[in-house]
C-alpha cells in the first residue's frame, strides 16, 4: 500500500468513526499502529484533519435549536473575490458554516440559534447589513433525516430470516 | 394408505444448519453469527432500477434464458474479469439464484450411477441436487493443512472410471478457503487426462481478499469442461432478488436451458432488470462492501490469535473456520453449549459434511460491532472450558 493509498483508507474510517480505537483500526485495515498514529499526525498538521467531531441529533435532546441554511447573493471585491465577505461573515460563532456556490447565489451559510428570533436577528442585523450583501434567502431546516452519510431518521435493525442451506 | 412420499426423498438428510437454527429460533436474545448472506442492503440505485421497471409496467416474462441486454453485460463482466468470452446467445443462462444453476447442472449432465467428485466441508446442497439427479456423490475430506484447498493428489485418488463430474466450490462456503492460480493450474492435466467435467461455483468470486479471483475457466482446456456459475447475492447483497447466471458451452446450455424452462420459466423480470444496473454501475459498491468484509475478517483473525483459537487464515467469502479441537468436544455440543450458556449462534463444521467435525463456521456478515460482543461472549465461553 502506498502512501496516498494509506492515507485515503485512514481518512475514510476515520470520517466516520472518529473514536475509532487505533490498534483495532490498525489490524482492520492491516496496518501498524504506529504508521497510523504517524499519517494522523503528519495529516493533521498539513491541514488534512482539521478536526474529529461528533455528530449529534439535537431532536433528541431538551436542547432547543434551530438551523438555517441562507443563500446570500453579494458583490465581489476587486482582487479579492467573495473572501473578505466570507471572511466578516465566517467569524460570528453562530455560523456554522460557509460555502461558496455556483447558481443563483454566492454564498451558502448554514448557522444554528436557539429561537427563530436569535436567528432573523442575524439575518436583518448583521447579514443583510454588510455592504457586499445584496440579498438573501433563509430556509429554515425542519428535520435532518440524513447528515454526514449517516441516517438519522431510522435506526439499522436486522431483519434477515434464519434460512438453510 | 401407501407412503405418499418418494423414498429418494425420505432419505435425502435434512440440512444440518436446519435443526441447528431452529434452536436459534425458539432463543429470542441470541446474538446469530450464523448468517449467510450479506448484511448490508442491496445497493440503492439497483433498487431504484427495480422500482422502475415495475413502473413501466415490465412485469412480462422475459426469454427463457434470460433478457438479452443482461446476458450481454454477464458475458462483458466474465471476459473483463477472467478473459474468457461467452456467447451472450448460447452459452449464458439467467437462473433463480446460483443454487438453481447448480441443479441444472447436475440434472443436465448426470446418467444414473455417474459420479461426482465433491470436496467438502462445503455448501449443503451439492450432495442433494446430485442425489436427485441420479447421480453418486464422492466426497472427498479436504484437510485443514492445506488451507481446505484441493490438492492433485486427492482428487486423482477419489477419480474411477465412472466420474463425470468435478465440482468445485470456491471461494469457500464455509471455510472461507480459495484456490489461487497455481492450485487449479496443478489440477487441470488430471480433469483433461480422465474426461471429466466441472461445476465451478464462484458465488463468492467477488469476495477474495488476495489478487484477484482466479476461475478455472481461465485456464487452458477448461472452458470447454466447465459448467460456471454465479450470481448477484453475494457480490451486491441481492440475496432476495433471486438471481444467478450460468455460463457453459452451448450443447450443455441448450440443455439447461430445456430443463430451467420447463420448472422456471424464466428468472423474475424485476431482479433481472435490476441485475443489469448491478453490472454496469455497481463496482463501486462490490468494491466498498468487500473492504468492508476485509476489515472483520482481519478483526476476526487478531480476536482468535489473542484467544488462543486456531484458524487457518481465509481469504475469501465471508466466513472463518477455527478449529475447536482443544476442547474435545463435538462441534454440535460446542455449538449448542456456546448457544445454551453464552447465547452465541454459529454453525457446526458438521453441517458441511463429516470432515467438518473438530470445526465451526463463523460468518462475518454482521457489523463490527455485533461481531465485537459476540467474540467476547465466545472469549468468555472458551476461558469456562479451559479451566474446566
């Protein structure tokens, strides 16, 4: 195994099981341990591993939240395209995420509040109000049935029958 | 009243997996690792072209053999994976599962008293189908030192005048074993020299964790020997779908194909449709599972090291086969105390025929999690015996 070939089949288990143990990993995929631990380390300094995360259902907690996906339509900056904008925006911790996209729209912010309110307030006052904005779209999102590859509406229970031969 | 039942079937033997999984049934908390299908489920964009070609209305039959553009893809997928090209029209038969093919087979080939050679451990229903068809089975009791592989020497030693038929059942269900490129090359001058036949069953071709899988109809001179059969259970998690194909010169399809007509009909049409999505686009996901099947099975084989329990190293299918012989048990009484004691379900080596005894199929169609908790229910288990 090469490499490039190491590092993908590392990245690829740890996508989506970050608490992975490491020894067990490494006689999954038959690998050292050490080799491992070494390409995480290496990867994570490159910038390749920018993190290990949980993914939670907030649903099923008493913790109220709500997400918003807005698409925001902005001017871009001589020299510096959508950055600057991206960058004013990407700084409030209530955004969770930012992406630049093609279509009708430049940005796509996705950000988590506690109520509707904390989250139009963001909109009206902080987003709408940057210079480069010109106009945005909020949707608010009503339930994740499937995030990060993982379905979250149902849960896997196995239902083959006993059969012979 | 006269017995209404024929007396070949009265005495056919009842599967040995059956009694086993009936004490399974009756057991609600037990953690099974006696399944032998795939856990996952069939790739989404296969299901979808199921779901479409019912839309459409194509709820017909289709051509006895099978629809044409999926013989087609078969005879691509053979050649691109074996080299060997198969006429589409005459030589690729679309059937219920590879277990269907497998009958046909015997059916098709057999004169009363012609015998077939089978290795075993391997799958139940070879002895059956062979029986029914009039034919003799010749088992031959494949050994643990060899990796479970056939060697030359063995099958020279189980050939008579009246062998008609060699079958040859990898990778292996239930040891796990493959016959690599050199195994079956040492083989060939022996089908040649004494006219037999082949039914290669390579069900599991698309599970083997070495090189590629290597099929004996890749080697010179045994194409036109060999009966092969596949199907789409194993390598895209079709089980359901029913599905299997045999490719096999055009004068023993013909045949097949008489007999597949007359209790079949054909294979059902939505799996068909479904199948050819399968071949054309599904790579990916045969590629994505066996990985998948990669990492329990190096899991499995590191969990038996540190326990202590000896297993030959598989590297196909999706089943290991320790050995139980320290215990000097039976492997029914292992089985049944393991399920009794620690509520763990694997199959009895017995059940793939004598030579199994001493030894018992674990299948690592289960995630690694349930596998996880099994294997240390089994820990557990093996710890009490040791002390005694």
């Amino acid at each position: 195994m090469d490499k490039k070939e190491t590092r993908i089949k590392i990245l690829k288990a740890l996508e989506h099981e970050a608490r992975v143990d490491i020894a067990e990993l490494a006689v999954r995929l038959g690998m050292e341990q050490t080799d491992i631990l070494n390409e995480m380390n290496e990867m994570e300094k490159e910038g390749i591993i920018c993190g290990y995360l949980t993914l939670v259902d907030w649903d099923k907690t008493d913790e109220q939240t709500v997400t918003a996906l807005i698409e925001v339509r902005c001017t871009p900056q001589r020299g510096q395209g959508f950055d600057v904008v991206a960058e004013r925006i990407y700084k409030y911790a209530e955004v969770n995420s930012v992406y630049l996209i093609s279509g009708g729209f430049d940005l796509l912010i996705t950000i988590e509040g506690r109520t509707l309110k904390e989250i139009s307030r963001f909109v009206t006052e902080k987003l709408s109000a940057q210079e480069a904005v010109l106009s945005c779209a909020t949707h608010f999102i009503l339930r994740r049935y499937k995030d990060h590859g993982t379905i979250l509406a149902k849960k896997y229970e196995d239902e083959r029958q006993l059969i012979t031969p | 009243m006269t017995d209404p039942i024929a007396r070949k079937v009265t005495e056919l033997k009842p599967s040995g997996i059956r009694k086993f999984f009936d004490i399974v049934s009756e057991m609600k908390d037990a953690i099974s690792l006696g399944v032998g299908e795939p856990d996952f489920d069939t790739p989404w964009h296969i299901r979808d072209e199921g779901i479409y070609s019912l839309e459409k209305g194509r709820t017909f039959y289709t051509s006895n053999s099978g629809l044409k553009e999926l013989r087609n893809e078969i005879s691509k997928y053979v050649e691109s994976s074996q080299g060997v090209k198969y006429d589409p029209l005459h030589e690729v038969l679309i059937t219920v599962g590879g277990s269907e093919a497998i009958d046909l087979a015997c059916r098709a080939l057999l004169n009363p008293g012609d015998e077939v050679i089978i290795p075993e451990p391997s799958y139940v229903s070879y002895v059956p189908c062979v029986v029914m068809a009039g034919g003799k089975p010749v088992v031959i009791n494949l050994r643990e030192e060899n990796e479970f592989r056939l060697k030359p020497e063995e099958l020279k030693a189980a050939i008579t005048p009246k062998t008609k038929l060699l079958v040859l059942p990898y990778p292996n269900n239930p040891t796990g074993a493959i016959m690599e490129k050199e195994d079956l090359e040492a083989l060939t001058d022996i089908i040649i020299e004494n006219d037999i036949y082949i039914i290669s069953d390579e069900i599991y071709s698309e599970l083997s964790y070495k090189e590629g899988h290597v099929s004996i109809v890749s080697l010179p001179g045994m194409k036109e020997r060999t009966i092969y059969i596949n199907g789409f259970s194993k390598a895209y998690a079709m089980t359901g779908w029913r599905l299997g194909y045999a490719c096999a010169p055009g004068n023993i399809c013909v045949q097949m194909t008489k007999l597949h007509q007359f209790c079949i009909m054909c294979a059902p049409t939505t799996s068909q449709y479904a199948a050819i999505e399968a071949l054309k686009h599904g790579g990916r996901d045969v590629a994505e599972m066996r990985d998948a099947y990669n990492e329990r099975r190096r899991f499995l084989m590191n969990e038996f090291k540190k326990m202590g329990l000896k297993c030959f190293e598989p590297y196909g299918a999706f089943y290991v086969f320790p050995s139980i012989k320290e215990f000097g048990m039976t492997s029914d009484d292992f089985c049944t105390e393991l399920l009794k004691r620690k509520k763990v379900a694997v199959v009895p080596g017995t059940a793939f025929g004598e030579c199994g005894e001493g030894f018992v199929r674990i299948s690592y169609a289960y995630s690694i999690d349930n596998l996880k908790e099994a294997l240390g229910r089994i820990d557990e288990f093996i710890k009490e015996l040791r002390a005694g």
